[in-house]
C-alpha cells in the first residue's frame, strides 16, 4: 500500500485521504456500532487519522459511536465534527454555538474538538456573530482551528476576517463541482484548505451503481439518481470506468486520484462502512496521473454535465450561501 502523504489545512497536517463518518449511523443502510468502531480503528491503524462527524449524523449517534472507537487512540487523530443542523432548522446563534459545543465535547469523550466546522449556514445570523462565538470556543481551548461547509465565498471572507477558517468543506467530484471551483478561489486566495466531501459521487463514482435497482436508502431522494436523471449520469460514469480500465485501478481510486491532482491545498474524505472499500480508496495513492491525464478525465465529465442538483430542492436552499 502507497504511503499516506499530508496536508496543509490552514495549519493542520491531515492526510490526504480521511473518513467521512456519516455514513456509520445508517445513513446508506443498516451499520452495526461495533462493526463501525473496528472499522474506526482499523482506519487508525492504517493510517487514516482524519476523522469527520457531526452532532447531526444520528443525532448524536455518530459523535458517541467515535468517542468509544476512539478510547484509548484520541491522540492519534485530527478530530473534525459540525454543528448548527438542528431538528428544528439551521441554528447559527451565539449561544447555540456553546452549548452545541459543550454538547458534543461530551459526546465525543474528549476535552478538545482540533476542527470545529459551522455545518450549515444560518442565514439569519451574520457570519460576524456566529464566528465570534466559535472563536471564543479556540480561546477557551475546547476547539484548535475552525471551519465552514457548505459557505459561499462572501461568507467565508467574512467569517475570516474575524478568526482564521483553517478548512472549507463542500461537494467536490468529477460529477459535481461548479459550486466547489468558485469556493476554491477565496479558499486559495486566503489560504485556507478545502475539505471534499461526498468525492465518490455518494457511491455512484464507484461504478457499483449500474441500474436504478442498485439505488437504495437516502440515494433515492437525490435528484441524481432519481429516474429523469440516471442514464444521462450512468454514461458520464462509464467514461470513468474507461479511465479506469486503461489506468489498471477502480473507478473510485481513478476519481480519487483525479480529485488529489487539483491541488496541494485539497483533501478528501469518502465514507464507507466497508474495510475493503476502505483499503481500496487508501490504493488511490498508487494510481499516476499525468497534466494531460488529469485534463482528458476531466474533459470527459465536463464542469456542469451531471444531470440533477446535489440535493433535493430543500437541501439545496441550504448550501453555497
């Protein structure tokens, strides 16, 4: 297996391929917490020590299910969780921020969060306020560096002309990735690293999902993979799985591969519940790509060529603002 290289998120060595945990609390089907806690530590083990969660991954399942994995190991890993998606709406008021906090420091059985991340933005509260608060968390030292997902560029100027965002994360594959580009440009301006969730298409980047029948749990609500949409964004992933072929690894690892060659200031963070699949994404640092490979892959699936949003219309209203 390739080395794990790192990098830089506006001061935080990460490598360059973490976890995403969402999928643990059953988010794309059933997961037994067990089996999840040895798939945390096997990660660990083999040297996938940047982990994501959120307080809102279960409700509070995700942040738990990790504090146990994590016993024992907490120095071992860069620890990343979100907050501010709430049951009741998006909450990005001063005091929700601490108690928040507070509320999932105790979850997570540790006494510092290193990358405390606003989830979603609340658009009824200025960044100025939000991020105040968050900043007085780095001064308490219950969180290291801070964070924004799913924030348009204006917002992200703001928040860190009032405490230096260590990391964006947003969408970001070969299917999608109008909203991250334009993120990338204050991202790299201000130095600040970006973080690309969701890098495997949400499973369809893999090539496992051939037909419709393969569509299942909380896929079924995204656009993409819904009727209308689906054979249009199938042959756009056959074009991969040509690459793919031709470069001797799997589509997941090529679009990985593809994904690392945008950049030193870019790493991702595909989720699995499975150790195979794990190992697989970790192989993706064998797979060689040169300038004009990175350029013919990204010619085949052009800017803006995925049929769907990224989410249902809800959702949507809630991201790039």
């Amino acid at each position: 297996m390739a080395a794990i290289t790192h990098r830089n998120l506006g001061g935080l060595s990460v490598p360059v391929v973490g976890l995403g945990c969402m999928g643990l609390s059953g988010v794309y089907g059933p997961a037994e917490d067990a089996t999840s806690e040895d798939l945390v530590r096997e990660a660990i083990d083999l040297g996938v020590t940047h982990l994501d969660s959120s307080d809102m991954y279960g409700w509070g399942h995700n942040e738990e299910l990790l504090g146990r994995a994590l016993k024992g190991r907490r120095g071992l890993v860069m620890l990343a969780t979100k907050f501010g998606q709430t049951q009741e709406g998006v909450n990005g008021r001063p005091d929700y921020v601490v108690k928040a906090c507070d509320a999932s420091l105790k979850r997570l059985g540790t006494d510092v969060i290193d990358l405390y991340y606003q989830h979603r933005v609340d658009p009824k509260v200025p960044a100025e306020d939000t991020v105040g608060a968050m900043s007085r968390l780095v001064e308490q030292g219950k969180v290291r560096f801070l964070g924004l997902s799913e924030a348009a560029p204006d917002r992200i100027r703001k928040a860190h002309a009032v405490h230096p965002i260590a990391a964006v994360q947003t969408e970001y594959s070969l299917l999608y990735r109008e909203e991250a580009e334009e993120t990338r440009k204050v991202t790299r301006e201000l130095g600040i690293g970006f973080v690309a969730y969701s890098p495997l298409g949400r499973g369809f980047l893999t090539g496992a999902i051939q037909t419709l029948a393969d569509v299942d749990g909380r896929r079924s609500a995204h656009p993409r993979f819904q009727e209308a949409n689906f054979d249009h964004n199938r042959a756009l992933v056959a074009r991969i799985e040509a690459f793919a072929k031709e470069k001797e690894c799997t589509p997941a690892q090529l679009t990985l591969a593809w994904l690392f060659a945008q950049g030193d200031d870019v790493v991702a963070i595909p989720g699995t519940r499975s150790p195979v699949r794990l190992r697989e994404n970790l192989e993706a640092l064998s797979v060689s790509l040169s300038d004009d490979d990175v350029a013919r892959i990204a010619d085949a699936v052009p800017t803006g060529a995925a049929a769907g949003t990224r989410y249902p219309a809800g959702g949507m209203a809630g991201v790039f603002i």
